[in-house]
C-alpha cells in the first residue's frame, strides 16, 4: 500500500530515479532492521569497493548491480569474478526424480492442462 503510494507520487512529481528500490526504502522509513553485509554483496564490474572484496568469497547473496551483468559477459570475465553459469538439471533428469520419488511428473509440467 505504502510502497504503491510512492510509486504513483513518483509518476506525478518524479521523486526518485533510481528503479524498484527507492519506493521500498521511502515505504518502510526507520522501520527496518541492518542486515550483515554478506547478505547483499555487491560486484560491479566496473568499480569495486573495499567492502565488496572482503565479503565476496562468503557472500550469501552476491548482487550485480548496474547494466554489466556476468551473464551477459564473454564466460572468461565472468568466471574472473567469481560467477559461474547456473547447473539447471535437464527436464528428463527431473522427470525421472519426480516418478523414482513415486510422483507423476506431469501433474509438474507447465504444459500439462
């Protein structure tokens, strides 16, 4: 509700520029609670702060921010800073899963109707 609030008084008065955060953070004001750093590690690809290459290697979340993301880089640059393209099991794999678990797979399958 509050967050909607802001986003419509953006639209009007052009308050923020900065993407979907800004009306989270305005919404929520003082009530919020400071995470550990590792929670949101950021890796530009352009410019790198002190923080950011301490908390890199224990990252719980690891935030590319800006328009250079690493899967949009040659693999080489990318595995340069520590990102690696994602391991996603083939549909059969998990086709076979779901039914040696006693599921039926098709009940899972978006194409199913």
């Amino acid at each position: 509700e509050k967050v909607a609030y802001w986003i419509r008084l953006n639209l009007q008065y052009r308050i923020y520029d900065l993407g979907s955060n800004p009306p989270l953070v305005l919404a929520i004001a003082q009530d919020y609670v400071r995470l550990d750093p590792h929670w949101n590690c950021l890796r530009g690809l352009r410019k790198q702060h002190y923080h950011n290459t301490i908390c890199w290697d224990q990252a719980y979340i690891r935030h590319f921010p800006g328009d250079l993301k690493p899967w949009k880089q040659p693999i080489s640059h990318a595995r340069a800073i520590g990102w690696e393209p994602p391991n996603i099991p083939s549909s059969a794999y998990c086709r076979a899963a779901l039914t040696q678990i006693g599921l039926d797979p098709v009940i899972f399958s978006s194409r199913s109707t």
